[in-house]
C-alpha cells in the first residue's frame, strides 16, 4: 500500500494533484486538529455564596482580582443578548465564524481611509482574542478567525455566546454583564430593563471611555446608539425605541451584596474550590434580621456592644438567617468575630433540657409540686436571680419563670452525669469537661455554649424529640436522630407556652388572634454578661445572643430584657406559614388523676384531685406520699399530710424526715403489696389468633386486683386502670409483648408474651 503511495507522488502528473490538494488538505487538517475548547470558553468566577434559590449574597474577587459572575444565557435577560448582537456582531447567529459580508466592508472602509477605522470581529473572534493571542496585527487577525472557524465547529452558538457575555470587559475591575449590571444598577443581568442592557451591551466596545460613572455624556449616546441598531434590525419596536430614549442613564455605583459575612468567611475554602456554594439562607429574611440586629444594638448603644442571631426553620433544620456579629466592620466591637460560634455562658436556657430529660426518666411530672426556698450544699449555696424564694410552685411554673432553686433538685433527681451525657448527644460539643467540673451547676448554666449549637438543640424540642445539626449548606446530608419522646416534647411546650413581649397589648402589638402561638425561655449569665433568648414553635425557632466582646457586664444585660423583645421582634418579622403552629397530642398524651396539692398521680388518701395529661409511655410509678390515713380518727379529717424537711432532695412521693409514724395497718398494707405478681398473661405465654369477633383477646389479672386499683401498660403504653369492679381487656396483635402492672404505690410487675398469625390448614392428597 505504501509502496504504490510512495510510486504515485513520484510521477510528475501526482506531484502536480499533490501540490493542488495541499492547501485544502492543510486548511482541512488545521480545522479538524482536536481543540480545547475550554480555554476560550472557560471564565474565572468570583466565588460566590448564594442563598437557597440562588440570589448572590457573598461574593470574593478571582484569581485576576475582578468581579466576574458567570451565568446561564437564561440567567441573562433576553434584551441584553439582543443588545449586544445587534451592536456588536449582527450575523452572528448566521456565520460560521468568520463575517466575511463584514471583513470586505472593513477592508474597503480602511483603504479607502488609508488607517483602520473599522473592525470586523465577531463574537466568536472576540472569544478568541481573550482566550489566545489578544494582538491587532495582521497576523493575529488571521489566527483569530482560523480559531474562531475551528471553535465553531466543536461548540454551539449560545455556548459561545455565554463565554463573551461572562467575560467581556465592562469597565473597572468588571469582567462579565452580571457584575456590571450589578455594578451599575444594583440587580441582576435578568432584570435589566431594554435602556438599561443597551447601556451594558454597548460597554465592551470602550469600557473605560464609555463608563457611566464617570463619563455619563458618553454612555448615554453609546446607549442610543444601541437602541438605534436594535431597531435597524428590527429586534424592538419604534415604540419600544421612543420610550427607551426617554429613560434616565440611571447608572449610579452600587455595592455587592455582602450579607451572611461571618459565614461567608467559614466556608471560603469550600467557595474558593467549588466557585459557587448554595446556603439554606433566605436573602430576604437574613436582610431583614441583620437590620433589626443592628438596630437593636444601636438602641444600647454604651451598654450592649454586639448580638448575634440564628433564625431556623422548624420543619427540615435549616438555618433561614444567621447574624454573627451586630456589624462586620465595626472593629471597635470586634464585629468580626463570629459570636454565633463563640463559647459564652448560657444562664439560665439550659434549663428545658434538664426538665425535659427528668421527665423523660421518669423523675418528674410536670404538674408536680417543688419547693423554692433556701438551698445548702455546703460549698455550693444557689439562689434565684432576684434573691427571692416563692414556696411551692408547680414544675411547669418554676421552669416558665426560670426559679433556680426547683432547677437544681430536678437536676439532683436526674443526676449531673447524665444530664452532661445528653447534652453533650445533642450537639452542645463545648461540654468538654468531666461532668464532676460542672456538677449542680450545669443546669444554671456555669458552662459555655455556642449559639448556633444551643439553637439546634431548641430545634430539637420545636422537632418534638427529633434532633439534627443545623444545615446550612445545602449539599449538606443529616439525619434525625430521637433523643426524647414526642409526649415528653408536648409537655415542654405546654411548660414554655407564653406570649412575647407585644403579643395583644400597646400600640404596635400583634392582636393575640393573629399571634400564632409560641414557646420561649430566656437565660442570664452570672455578672449579667451574656443574655440569651429562644423562642420557637413549629414553624420556627430563633435564638439571640447579646452581649460585650470584652465580657464586660452591664444591667441592660438580663435575658428578659433585652434578648427576648429582640428576640420576639425576628420571630414576628417571619413569613407566615399555613401549617399548624403547635403541635397535636395525636394520641401522645393521656389523662390521669393528680393530687390537687402535690401534682403526683393520686393516693388513695389524696382528699382532693384533678386531672392532668402525662406523655404516653411514662409511667405512673411516683405517687402522692403526703397524705395518710390519721392513725386515730380525729372528725372530719381522717388523714395527715407530711412534708419533707426542706428542699434539698426534695420528692413528695418518696417521704423523707415523716413527722407521724405509719401505723401497723399501713405496714401490713405496704408488706402485702410486695407480692403483686400477674396472673394473666402468664410469663412467656404464647397465643395464636383465632380471627373470630372478640376471640383475640384476654383479661388482665395480678394478685391484687381483688384489693387494689391496678394500672396496666403494653409495650410502654398505657391501658388503663382495672378495678375490683371492671376488670380490663387486652387485645391481642402479632409480635412480641411486655406487659406491666403497677400499683398506686408504684410496685410493678412484668411478663412477655408472643402472639403469632395461625398457620394454614394442612392439605391431604385424596
């Protein structure tokens, strides 16, 4: 083959086809040679932090120190892309490079001027020129439109009309339409009227002679003359032409948006390397709290330097706003430090989480009555934030007006060490010190928390039990995670209901008809340098922080009184939503009779009740042991009641320091209970469902349900309670069974059992 080859080129007659093919072989290898396309379509954006719908709202210079921001062509406006193919390259959409209609007008024009007075590159060799060889030589010409021929034959039309509208100059340091109609008009290439992306299309041609800032006369004509040619080629109406003139220049210097600063800085490295990174933020919303922030700074301007703030949606976890610093560049508040993840004391707001898990283990009701009076531990004496004591108070309104003294016994129930392990479960990392460091104290607060970390776990209570970290970046993964019961969750609610500061009273409050509902709890750090505020409900949870830099103290500096109305003020700046703002009980909560007195279920010897909802699945084994049956009859009154002998280890169902005896009969009573046992289901029974109407099922029997009312649970849900006179019913499903039986004074006893679908008929063989 190479052979003959070789003999053809040898004859004279294939030398002469040879040289006569050779420029068209040369031109034919030259535009097929493999190209790299992307060194003339590729820009060098500007990293860019964007909020969930992909509104700019932090933007960093490129590697060539300019604002560039690349978009789609759908991202551009319409009468922008019409603009500058009708001013700058009117066949574009038609030639195959190269305007050759346009290089001979340029070749006579300049002749006959004897200099260059006309150009005729097109968007294509424009391209090129900045990708390549940028000269006006001869020669560079030439390679330009053999590049731009050889582009146009690997790319499409709006690919490389996207890379001239992403880096052509636009003047000062603005590479690309986005940053100059940023720049000069302080929106978005998409929402540029027809006068405005004239102006901007007719910039690249002399971006500094036509600069509107600084040379309005110019740019105005340079305008003109765009809108002239867009209605030359009949892209506008002369309609639309008469009233473009008619508009403004209307150019002015406008700053980029910078909101979200702090967290902007956090994720640089991720923005420096991925060129745009999508937050959960919402512009708007985190526009609006970075202004009331500031505002309510300014207003203590002397007493309170800085606040931050995190504003989060309930549903899914995510973080709508978030404001580090009461301004970013006010160094003499060190407004640069990011005080949503500064380790500050929290007062008095880690107090929920020390209810909520008590309730949870079973140590508390929220009904149940505590004692705030006078507190010893020798070396460790707390006392409430007023220094004054209110007596018995219910646990739901020690926690609602935040009384110290009711918050360390609850915390001596739990146990420090793990109410230190469930904090530290959900999310409060700064908890890093043994529990024995921060023993009673904990739950007052003598530790440190981030803000943004402590709003997470406030989430979590708006979540009803369901934690996750806070996700601000939206390729960000996380996942739920129980911590605490859904009926523990609706008790903290009804705990921490309140109205905000503004809620139905004075000039500007919100009718309490059109307040969706909301929880709230404040907090206070020793020496009043930190205030803290959170409210939520399940729309929303908001969480504010104020305080000094330095942690300077001052009397503004109380949770209630100055974090809370800032608080109360974002919450209330939030778009409504249509879903319900409070949570169903949907099954979770069930009645039970509670001493009118102590809020403990019920003694027989408790004169006075009342009914009060409990979480389903926590058990009634804490019952009223503060009254007794008199040990002689003594009139009306036939029982005593006993309190404990102060507050320290305070529990009015396990009676220390009795003042009366118990009586022989009470003994008797008590030694008697100790031999409950269940009779039915047996231990370990198994049964097989039969499918008949009221077959599967089975009475529930104990030893003592002759004498005793008797309450009954399955699988950590309450039944109900059987008496002598109506026995209870337990109806049978597949799966495994724990069956609890529990006296009124909380003795129980337990059995499994297995119920199983019955197995088919056997078949025989005729």
């Amino acid at each position: 083959m190479f052979r003959w080859l070789f003999t053809w080129l040898r004859g004279s007659r294939s030398r002469r086809w040879a040289a006569a093919l050779a420029p068209a072989l040369a031109a034919a290898v030259i535009l097929l040679w493999p190209m790299d396309t992307g060194r003339y379509l590729r820009v060098r954006p500007s990293g860019e932090m964007q909020d969930r719908s992909g509104r700019l709202l932090y933007a960093f210079l490129n590697a060539d120190a300019q604002w560039c921001f690349a978009r789609d062509l759908s991202e551009i406006s319409p009468r922008l892309i019409a603009a500058t193919i009708a001013v700058e390259d009117q066949r574009f959409r038609r030639h195959c490079g190269v305007d050759w209609l346009a290089l001979a007008r340029a070749a006579w024009q300049n002749l006959r001027h004897r200099r260059i007075v006309s150009g005729a590159s097109t968007l294509t060799m424009q391209v090129v020129k900045r990708g390549g060889n940028p000269t006006r030589s001869l020669g560079g010409k030439a390679w330009q439109a053999v590049e731009a021929v050889r582009l146009e034959l690997r790319t499409s039309k709006d690919d490389i009309l996207a890379a001239y509208l992403n880096g052509a100059p636009y003047g000062l340091n603005l590479a690309g339409c986005e940053a100059a109609a940023r720049r000069y008009f302080g929106k978005p290439a998409a929402e540029l009227s027809l006068a405005e992306a004239a102006l901007i299309a007719g910039l690249p041609k002399s971006p500094t002679g036509y600069a509107p800032t600084v040379h309005p006369e110019r740019a105005l004509r340079r305008r003109n003359y765009v809108l002239q040619r867009m209605r030359d080629e009949r892209m506008i109406s002369e309609a639309e032409y008469a009233r473009a003139l008619r508009e403004p220049l209307g150019a002015r210097w406008h700053a980029f948006p910078a909101l979200a600063p702090h967290l902007a800085m956090q994720l640089r490295p991720d923005i420096s390397a991925r060129g745009k990174v999508r937050t959960t933020l919402a512009a708007d919303v985190q526009q609006a709290v970075e202004r009331i922030v500031a505002e309510a700074v300014a207003a203590e301007r002397g007493q309170i330097g800085n606040a931050a703030a995190v504003v989060v949606d309930a549903d899914n976890a995510e973080v709508l706003a978030r404001v580090g610093s009461a301004s970013f560049a006010d160094t003499s508040q060190c407004g640069q430090i990011d005080f949503c993840r500064a380790r500050r004391s929290p007062g008095s707001a880690l107090k929920p989480f020390t209810y909520a898990l008590a309730i949870e283990r079973g140590c508390l009701y929220a009904g149940e009555t505590l004692l705030d009076s006078a507190l010893d531990y020798g070396l460790y004496d707390p006392e409430n934030f007023d220094r004054r004591y209110r007596g018995l108070v219910s646990a739901s309104d020690a926690l609602r007006h935040s009384l110290n003294i009711p918050a360390v016994t609850v915390l001596e129930r739990v146990g420090y060490g793990e109410a230190h392990s469930f904090l530290r479960g959900i999310g409060l990392t700064t908890l890093d010190r043994p529990p024995e460091h921060y023993s009673l104290g904990l739950t007052l607060g003598n530790c440190e928390v981030r803000l943004e970390e402590l709003a997470a776990a406030y989430c979590m209570l708006a979540r009803l039990g369901e934690w996750r970290p806070l996700r601000i970046v939206q390729e960000q993964t996380v996942g739920d995670r129980r911590v605490l019961s859904r009926g523990t969750c609706l008790k903290l609610y009804a705990m921490l209901a309140q109205p905000l500061p503004g809620d139905g009273h004075g000039e500007e409050a919100v009718p309490l008809h059109a307040a969706p509902p909301v929880c709230w709890k404040t907090g206070t750090s020793t020496g009043r340098r930190d205030a803290w505020a959170f409210v939520f409900n399940r729309h929303y949870g908001v969480g504010v922080w104020m305080g000094n830099a330095d942690g300077r103290g001052s009397d503004k500096l109380v949770g209630a009184q100055s974090a809370l109305p800032l608080a109360a003020r974002l919450f209330r700046s939030l778009p409504p939503k249509t879903a319900p703002a409070w949570p169903e009980s949907r099954g979770d909560l069930y009645e039970a009779r509670v001493c009118a007195l102590s809020g403990l279920p019920a003694s027989p010897f408790c004169p006075n009740t009342r009914s009060e909802t409990f979480p389903r699945g926590q058990y009634l084994n804490r019952r009223c042991d503060m009254h007794h049956p008199a040990p002689e009859p003594t009139g009306a009154a036939c029982y005593v009641e006993r309190w404990p002998a102060s507050a320290r280890g305070w529990n009015l169902a396990q009676i220390q320091n009795a003042v009366v005896p118990r009586d022989r009969a009470l003994r008797a009573s008590a030694a008697a209970a100790r031999a409950l046992r269940i009779l039915s289901p047996p231990d370990k029974a198994e049964f097989v469902l039969t499918g008949e109407p009221d077959g599967d099922r089975i009475p529930l029997r104990a030893s003592l349900d002759d004498r005793l009312p008797l309450h009954w649970y399955a699988d950590g849900v309450f039944l109900g309670t059987s008496t002598p006179e109506q026995p209870l019913l337990f109806h049978l499903s597949v799966g495994r069974h724990t069956i609890a039986c529990m006296t009124p004074d909380g003795l129980t006893d337990r059995a499994s059992c297995s119920v199983a679908e019955p197995s088919p008929s056997p078949r025989f063989k005729e």
